[in-house]
C-alpha cells in the first residue's frame, strides 16, 4: 500500500464535504435506489396499479419442467427486472467512481447466478436438502474464489454492501413504523448490554494479553458493534497500524462466516421461534450482511421445518431491529468515545487525531435513515386500511412486491459475499488476538442466547405472531 | 464536514484515502463492508507512519501535494 501511496502525485483522497457524501457513499446511494422504488410503488398502487410486473419472483416448483415453464411464461419479467436493477445499481456504481463499463457485465453475470440460486430456493425439497437460498449462495461464491477464483472482470459487480444496504432500505417498507417503535426499545437495551459485554471481553482480553491498546479497541468493536464496519470505524478514529485493521478485519470474516451456518444450525435444532432466533442472530452475529444471511436461511424454516413456530419475515425483522436499531446506530458514538480516549490516554502514535462530536455523525450509517421512511412512508398509506383490507389490497400490490426487490437485493450480496471472500489474502492474525477476539465471540454467543431466549423471549415470540 | 483543518491528511501526499486502494490495502474489507461506507467517512492510509488514520489527524510529516 505504501506504493500505491507514493508513486503517485495526482491526489488520492477527497476533502470530506457533506454534499459530496450524498453522491459519494454508497449509503446514500442505497437511500435513493431503495426510496424511489417505494415511491414508484406507492404511485402505481395509489392510481390502481402495482410494480409487481416487474418485481417478478420464482414460484414454489417440484420438477425442473415446472421451473422450466415459469422462466418461459415470465421470461419478459426477469429480463425488464434485470435492467431495472442494472440502470438502478449501474447509476449508483458510477457515481461512485466503479466505470459502467466493467460493471454491467459483471452485475448481468451475478443477475443470471443470483436468479438460478432463488428458483433453486423455491424446489419444494430445498428445504429437506439444506438448499436455502442464502447458504446456496454463499457456499457457492466460496467455493469459487478460494478454488478457482473468481474471475475479474466479475469483481466491479461484486458490491456486498451496496446491495445489502439498498436490500435494508426496502426492507423498511415491510415493517410497520409502529412496529419499530414497539420493538426498538427493547432491542436497544438487549444490544446494549450484549455490545457492553462482548467489547469489554475482547479489550480487556487483548491488554491482558499484551496487545496493544488501538488493536483491542479495533478487535472489541468489530466483535460487539458492526463487524468490519466496526473495525474501520475505530481503526481511523483512533490512528490504528495499518496491519492491526487487517487483522481485526480477517477475525471478524472469518467468525462471521462460521456463524452464518452454526447459529440456525443450533437455533433450528433447538426449536426456537423465528422471531427469538432472529433476536439472537441480530445479537450475536457481527455484520449486517453475514446476519441477514442466518436470519433469512433461519426464516425459510418457518412452515417447512417441523415444530419451528413464527412466520418466515419474523426472523428478518428481529435481526434488523436488533443489529441495525440496536447495534449499528452506535458506531459514531463508539469512534468518538474512543477517539477521545486514544487521543487523551493511550500512547502517543505520530499522528494526531482531534475528535470532535461531529464524528457521531459522519460515521452514522446513513442507510437506517432510508429504512425508517420506507417504513414511515408505508405505514401513512396502509393507514386507512384494516387488517383484512391490508391483506387482500396493500400486501400484494403494494408490499409483497417490495419484499421480492428486497429478497433479489439480498441474494445479489449473499452471493457477492462468498465471491469475494478469499481466505489466502487474509493477513495472519496471531495467536494473541485469535484468543482475545474467540473468548469474545463466546460470551457474545452465549450471552445473546440467553437474552434472546429466556430474558426478552416472550417479546420476540410475540414479534414471531 | 468543515472540520477538516489546513495541513491535514487528507491534503497530504502520503496519505490516501481513495476507496479502490483502501480496499486493496484491506483484504476482506470488501467481503463484510466497503470502503464506500458512511462509517470510513474520509479514514486513508499513511504510507509513512503505515497507519489507517483520520482525514483530520495531523503529524509532523505532513507534505504538500505537488
């Protein structure tokens, strides 16, 4: 890296400004994608149409010849839904600097892969065989990358975040704003002793352990805040060696791959609620895309696995409360707390940061604003509906037709997940912060597990009804 | 925004802050988050001190761009 930096004299950074950041984060970017689709939505359905022509999604088959027959009788569909997404997400690559050029083939190729993972979701034996879309994805993107590689020409496409956050924004218009406001609460305090708990661990595990401050402080909020956004967020508020990120970052995947599979594993063997194992998902998983992954597979269950009450989107939206609502939000607090630490505390580095409370907010994961007003903004246009009215009218013109957007925005980041993801590359972590952020993921395990299923389960059953 | 102070490492020549290299610098960034997130803000690299550090942070190395 250090050549990347010196061999170059034209500029290679930006002078922050907050009216780039609109057009320069892919927050933002995800804001707009997301929100226009819902107004689009809502314009149709108010003038007695519906986008769900073109939010087009496979049905359950049970032979290839079934499958074969949907693809053939909405072939048009998948292809108008195709360059939806592209114009939409190719418009957003751009203005990030991504060229269109190198972009488009690649998203067509993940559109095509994406596609054939969710018709594969949707065999009526997928779930007997394990074949949960989100897992199907993401074994096959791994299997790929750590073998024969990914090709390049395919990695502009591969923008997991991008596609999760504009996934989460669409989300919103699934829940309920009343809904937000009667769960968040909850999922604030249980976020909010699990993220106390699981950072003092990890630091006070790495001090103990001889490792220094910046890199405990990196590996604590990657474990008990937000994963790898996390960890870049306090390795550049707190001035942390370049190589310390590198090994918080490689902890943090490696983990959090592990828990995409284990944690419906034991939820679906123990019987939890969808609702209880989405609450424990969002506590104890590390990064939105890896938690929205268990919760979605975890989801699936609902009505296919014996003896797993709760409905299907139950898991979703209790992950999302808890890891978006309940932990994401904090990560500026948590950067200019301990900004103010590294600067007035620790160890003098050569270079010196000012915190400023300003910090809160630009690192503030804008992305949550876009969900709380597709939230906002379906919960007005529901409102005059009953419940019954709102099943027959509002949920398949209106919002049945967001969720598939949403589902297809998912599955483009779990596959893009597993692409991208290539142990190799990884820098060696050590023995020290292997063990400092392991007994973290225990406690962090364990402790989600107890709030999710015996403190706050009756909560979280009720959100599974 | 405003905060960013003169002589600062966003206005460094060792300091570099573009998404593309940050990812590249950062195996895994890319596979559970981005460089284009709102958490990096303007964070980059520091090819002398070889840190991840803050468009504001300040040190005694600072270099104008040519």
């Amino acid at each position: 890296m250090a050549e990347i930096a010196e061999h170059a004299h034209a500029r290679l950074s930006i002078r922050p400004s907050a009216w780039r950041e609109l057009i320069r984060k892919e927050d933002w970017w995800a804001i707009w994608i997301g929100l226009r689709l819902v107004a689009v939505a809502i314009a149709l359905f108010a003038n007695g149409g519906s986008i769900k022509w073109i939010a087009v999604a496979p049905q359950k088959w049970s032979h290839l010849a079934n499958a074969a027959a949907q693809l053939q009788t909405h072939g048009a569909q998948y292809a108008a839904l195709c360059v939806l997404w592209a114009a939409s997400l190719g418009i957003g690559a751009a203005a990030l600097g991504i060229k269109l050029s190198r972009f488009l083939p690649a998203f067509l190729a993940l559109y095509v892969v994406a596609g054939a993972i969710y018709f594969l979701g949707l065999w009526d034996q997928a779930a007997h065989y394990n074949l949960e879309p989100p897992l199907v994805a993401l074994g096959l993107g791994l299997l790929i990358s750590n073998t024969v590689g990914a090709p390049r020409w395919l990695e502009p496409g591969l923008r997991v975040e991008f596609y999760i956050k504009t996934g989460i924004v669409l989300l919103g218009a699934g829940l309920p704003l009343t809904l937000i406001a009667w769960a968040g609460p909850v999922a604030i305090v249980q976020a909010a002793i699990v993220s106390l708990v699981t950072f003092g661990v990890i630091y006070f595990s790495a001090v103990r352990l001889g490792l220094d401050r910046r890199l405990a402080a990196t590996l604590g909020t990657g474990g008990a805040v937000c994963g790898v956004s996390g960890a870049i967020a306090i390795g550049g508020a707190v001035g942390a060696k370049k190589e310390q990120v590198s090994v918080a970052i490689s902890l943090v995947v490696v983990w959090a791959i592990v828990m995409i599979f284990v944690l419906p594993l034991v939820a679906r063997s123990l019987h939890l609620s969808t609702g209880v194992a989405g609450a424990w998902i969002g506590t104890s998983e590390f990064a939105d895309a890896a938690g929205l992954a268990a919760a979605q597979t975890y989801g699936g269950y609902a009505g296919n696995v014996p003896g797993i009450a709760g409905n299907a989107d139950a898991a979703v939206s209790a992950f999302t409360l808890m890891k978006v609502i309940g932990r994401d939000v904090w990560i500026g607090v948590w950067a200019f707390v301990l900004s103010l630490i590294a600067t007035t505390r620790w160890e003098r580095t050569g270079v010196q940061n000012k915190p400023e409370a300003g910090e809160i907010w630009r690192r503030f994961p804008k992305f949550v604003l876009g969900f709380l007003v597709a939230s906002a903004v379906i919960t007005i246009v529901s409102k005059g509906y009953d419940y019954a009215a709102y099943k027959r009218v509002v949920l398949p013109g209106l919002v049945a037709p967001l969720q598939a957007l949403r589902t297809w925005a998912f599955t483009f980041a779990f596959l893009s997940i597993g692409l991208t993801t290539k142990f190799r590359e990884f820098a060696s972590v050590g023995a020290r912060p292997f063990y400092a952020f392991t007994i973290g993921v225990v406690v962090n395990v364990l402790l989600g597990f107890v709030l999710s299923t015996q403190v706050f389960s009756e909560f979280w059953n009720r959100l599974g009804q | 925004m405003s905060s960013v102070r003169a002589h600062s490492c966003v206005d460094c020549r060792h300091f570099n802050g573009r998404p593309l290299d940050v990812e590249q610098a950062l195996p895994g960034l890319s596979s559970l988050s981005s460089a284009y997130a709102a958490v990096r803000s303007g964070d980059g690299i520091c090819a002398v001190h070889d840190r991840y550090v803050a468009a504001s942070s300040v040190c005694a190395g600072y270099t104008n761009l040519p």
